[in-house]
C-alpha cells in the first residue's frame, strides 16, 4: 500500500509558488533561507547522539534567547524550553528533537558528518542525522523567529521545546518527568513535523487517528540443554526451539490479530551457539513489536510469552528451562493525532498553500515518542505532519521502478533541506497563527 500511495502522489503536480495570503511569511523564510542552510549544514555536520545533545542543545537555546524568548536549559537531561508569553490567549506547544544516530554516513554530501562517539551501550559509532532531526531544528528555529517577528498579530504563550533523545524513546518521558507541565506553562495544543522519505519534498502529510505506532523491544532468552552435535538425543537444542518459537510468532499477526488492526512481530536477532558440532545451552531471540492501541500491544506481549512456553513445553523442556520474555521497560507509545483537529489543522494548511501540497496520509509502523505529550494530558490538542524530503526526479524514478529509495535511518538518506526547512517552518508558523490568532 505504501508504495502505492508513493506512486500516486508523485503522479501529482502541484505548485511551490505561494499564493497572495502566504507571501509575508513564505518571503521572509525566503530571503532567510541562506542562513537557515548555513545552520543546517553546521547541524548536520555536527550530530550528538541521544542523551548527549550538549553542543546542540546550548546553540539553538542561544539563538531562542536572542529572540526574546525566556530560556531554560538541561530540561530532562539537555532538553530546551523557551517560552514567549505575548498576553492573554491559548498555550501552544512546538517541539523539535535533537539527537542523530549511531550511523556511518554515506550520503556524498560535502558537509557530511565525520563524528563518532559512543553509545549508551558502549559502542563507538559514526553519528548521522540519518533520520532528519537537522531539518526538524532548522525550522524549529525559522518559526521561533517568524513568531517572535509577528507578536503584534497573535496573542497567547508560545512554549517552544527542543527534545533530547527521541530516537530511544526516552527524551519526552524525561522532559515530562523534569516538570515540562508543571515549571512551564501547560499546553492546550502541541505541534510538530517530521521529515519523510516516501513523499517529494515540499508536499504536507497529515494522518488523523492513530499515526505512529506504540514500540516495544521484546527478548527472548531460550533455554536448552547444551551437548555434542554428534548425539543431539543427549541434549535439548535450543536452536530448534528457537526456530519453533520465530515460526510460530508469526500466527500472532496472521492468525490472532484483526486485519484491520494492523501490528507487526519481527524477530530481528537470533543469537545461539559458538561452533560448528556443539548443541548450545541457550540462544536469544531480539524482537521489536509494533501496534496501535495498548489492548493490541497488551495483546501481542501476552501471545509472544504464550507461544514461548507453549512451544518449550511441546518440546518437553522441563519447568527450570522454561524461556524468559522480557519486555524492556522504556518503550515507545503510539502517537495519536485527535481526528477532528487534525482535519481542522489540515484544513487551515490547505487554505494556504496550493492544491494539491497537502494530503491525507495512512498511519505509519515507526515510533515517535511526541505521542507521550498527549497520553499525558488527552485533552490538549496535537498534531504531528510529515513533510516530505525526497527530491522530485528521484520520486518520479522511484514511482517507475528504476530506483529504490533510502529509508529514515539509512545512511544514504539526505533529505532535500532547502524543501523540508522552508515547508515545515512556513506550516508551523501558518498553524501556529491560527491557533494563537487574536479574539
């Protein structure tokens, strides 16, 4: 369906010239554009890994400080807020994330990333911004700046928050274990965008709904009965068990779960034995489990613990050998964009921009840790939309068949910055306006 979905939308022509009511805004994003890519280039060149945005976080708070806004640093660890109060009027929540990824970078590009560091787990790696968060800050700073400009035309408190660690779940937990809602004023409505690798750059995805799928890192620890490969009857093989176990999860999405339900069970690490004619002792399976609402992934947890004994007993482990499932306590949950502003946040994106830029969008399996802003409090009102980075003589070979295109996290992705920043930053101020708008 997504590739569907990707050809179609590169069949549609649409305009980047904006129409009379965009011109204050998309021309200032214009004549802003050579200093906004010189900020981008200088993030992407420079990426910090989750939990480490330390440079990145005191730059971008520098430039929301000279704007007028009061800033408050090391929020949830290097998170950022700032808040402009500009009189009586709706609290609105736009958020950006920091942190790259442990990625080699293989994109070509001159100002391409040369950092490495170390991960929280203790591997040194290259750093990417393999999944667009340059972009998500660029324009996080153009519309800081585009409404601290036009304070005469809208009226309210404007919250504007940099977040750490996004790409491990973390960083919105932390912010809102840090006292985001209660050392700050608390949002009526929040925004944000991310970047996309299936849509042309320049056009505006929105998904009302469920948008972003809840994440839950699953291991599994198959215990066995270690011996020589020769006589596997002396021993009891945890591999084979482990094969059982990866087949049989897959009737949990096949044949227990509704089909209009989507979810998905992938096991993506098996990890057994050391040599060619020994029967290991045990074996770990890695998994990432997805769905959309939290009975479907109490749902999927239970059925993975279900089949993992069921199939060891099957195989006559004894009780002391049973596998151990265990859920990993940091997860992502599912975003949801309530349906009814999404449309209506839609609708003022559509007045403003051309036909055909702005498009409805099916829900997505990857994770985005925005969502926690909302289960937090489910009366405000939130948003988040893609903005699509792939340049378009490329999504036209793609919609051919002649290319294939880089995923987020792929060490090939670039998106098309001078689309992605001017787009994302015009839409963002656009919707902020309306919300905050004067009575």
């Amino acid at each position: 369906m997504r590739h569907t979905l990707t050809a179609v939308l590169a069949a549609i022509p649409f305009l980047f010239a904006a129409p009379a009511i965009a011109q204050d805004i998309g021309g200032t994003i214009k004549g802003d554009m050579p200093g906004l890519m010189e900020l981008y280039r200088d993030l992407h060149a420079n990426p910090e890994l989750s939990q480490q945005e330390v440079k990145t976080s005191a730059k971008l708070a520098a430039r929301a400080r000279a704007l007028g806004f009061t800033v408050t640093e090391k929020v949830g660890g290097t998170g950022v807020v700032a808040v402009l109060k500009n009189g009586l009027g709706p609290v609105l929540l736009i958020r950006a994330d920091m942190d790259g990824l442990p990625v080699v970078e293989q994109t070509g590009l001159p100002f391409a990333s040369k950092v490495k560091a170390t991960t929280g787990g203790g591997i040194e790696s290259g750093v990417m911004h393999a999944c667009g968060h340059d972009t998500h800050m660029t324009a996080w700073v153009e519309t800081a700046k585009l409404m601290s400009a036009m304070k005469a035309k809208w009226s309210g408190t404007l919250v504007m928050i940099l977040q750490p660690a996004e790409e491990t779940g973390k960083g919105a937990r932390m912010m809102l274990e840090d006292g985001l809602f209660m050392r700050f004023p608390h949002p009526e409505y929040a925004l944000a965008f991310h970047d996309a690798a299936n849509f042309e750059a320049g056009r505006i995805a929105y998904t009302p709904g469920p948008a972003l799928a809840n994440v839950d890192s699953v291991d599994i620890v198959v215990k066995g009965v270690g011996g020589h490969g020769a006589y596997p009857q002396t021993a009891k093989d945890p591999i084979v068990l482990g094969a059982k176990i990866v087949m049989a999860l897959q009737t949990l999405v096949s044949r227990e779960q509704d089909p209009q339900d989507p979810a998905v069970v992938t096991v993506g690490s098996f990890r057994a034995g050391a040599k060619h004619n020994i029967i290991p002792d045990e074996a770990t399976l890695l998994l990432t489990v997805r769905s959309y609402s939290d009975e479907t992934r109490a749902k999927l947890i239970e059925g993975i613990k279900r089949i993992a004994r069921g199939e060891a007993i099957a195989s006559g482990m004894p009780e002391d050998r049973m596998p151990v499932v265990t859920v990993q306590d940091e997860y992502t949950p599912s975003t949801y964009n309530p349906p009814e502003f999404a449309e209506q946040m839609a609708g003022v994106l559509r007045a403003h921009f051309p036909p055909g830029r702005v498009v409805k969008a099916p829900a997505a399996m990857g994770g985005e840790d925005f969502g926690r802003f909302y289960r937090e409090d489910k009366s405000i009102k939130s948003l988040i939309f893609w903005v699509g980075g792939v340049p378009a003589d490329r999504m036209a070979e793609a919609a051919k068949g002649k290319v294939t295109l880089p995923s987020l996290h792929s060490p090939f992705w670039a998106p098309e910055a001078g689309k992605v920043i001017p787009t994302a930053a015009e839409a963002m101020t656009v919707l902020a306006m309306d919300i905050l708008k004067k009575k």
